[in-house]
C-alpha cells in the first residue's frame, strides 16, 4: 500500500454545528455537502476532511453506536508565532473551546495553541521554525 491519505472522515454528532463552524465561520467551502449525512472539503492537494453524522457512521461502519473523536488532532501550521494567537483567538470567538492559548509548547520548539470545535476535534494552529512546508506539499524537518 502506498504512503499516503487522500480521506480523514470523523463522525459528529451535530451535523449542523460542523456545518455552521467549517462553512459560516472558517469560511471553508464544502467539496460536497449532503444534507443530514455528510460534509466533505477539499483540505489539500489529493486530501478530503470528512464530517460525518455520527448516527450513520456507525451504520455505515457496522458499529452498534457511534464512535467519538478521540486521541485525534488536526494541525494547521503557519509562518508566525503572532498568526497562531489570531487564528486561536478567532476560532475561540466561532464557538470552539479554547483548550490551550497560543503559547511556547513544551516539546520541539514549536509556538502553538489548540481549540476543540464543536463536535469534538481538536484542532491545534502551530509555528514551528524548524520545519517547512513546500509548495508541493512535502515537509521538511530541520
């Protein structure tokens, strides 16, 4: 199998809220958005985050109830320690929980903050000089 991940779907268990939190307040644009089951957004090059009412995820799934989100976190890197407090102060203000704020983190030296959005993900917004992000999408350590 090769290397790589083109779907990260969790299951939420209001379909609304992610709705009102992705598209209402991050501004993000939904690939696809199926009214009571499923939102999907392009998130980068080849990859799709997926949202999926919990309900019928588990059906989907063949679990006997659905699954929380759990041990999981999303990363959104940018260029400055400053962009992290703007962008944990704004998801803050969306409705996310604020978990963490923007600040020194105690391991790699990296600046960073996290969130946990409405239906449970926990987001972290991170600057991390030591490694890069290139335009084709590899990352570089060191």
């Amino acid at each position: 199998m090769q290397q790589r991940v083109h779907f990260l779907t969790f299951s939420t268990p209001d379909l609304d809220a992610a709705r009102a939190f992705y598209r209402e307040g991050l501004g993000w644009h939904p690939l696809v958005d199926v009214a009571g089951e499923v939102i999907f957004f392009q998130v980068a090059p080849g990859t799709v985050l997926g949202l999926f009412d919990a309900e019928k995820f588990a059906q989907d799934a063949g679990m006997p109830s659905p699954a929380p989100v759990a041990g999981v976190t999303l990363s959104h890197n940018v260029d400055s320690a400053e962009e992290v407090s703007v962008a944990i102060d704004r998801l803050a203000s969306l409705g996310a929980e604020l978990l963490k704020p923007a600040q020194v983190g105690a391991f790699g030296g990296i600046f960073h903050g996290l969130v946990r959005d409405p239906n449970g993900i926990v987001w972290e917004v991170a600057h991390n000089p030591g490694w890069s992000i290139g335009d084709d999408g590899g990352v570089t350590f060191g």
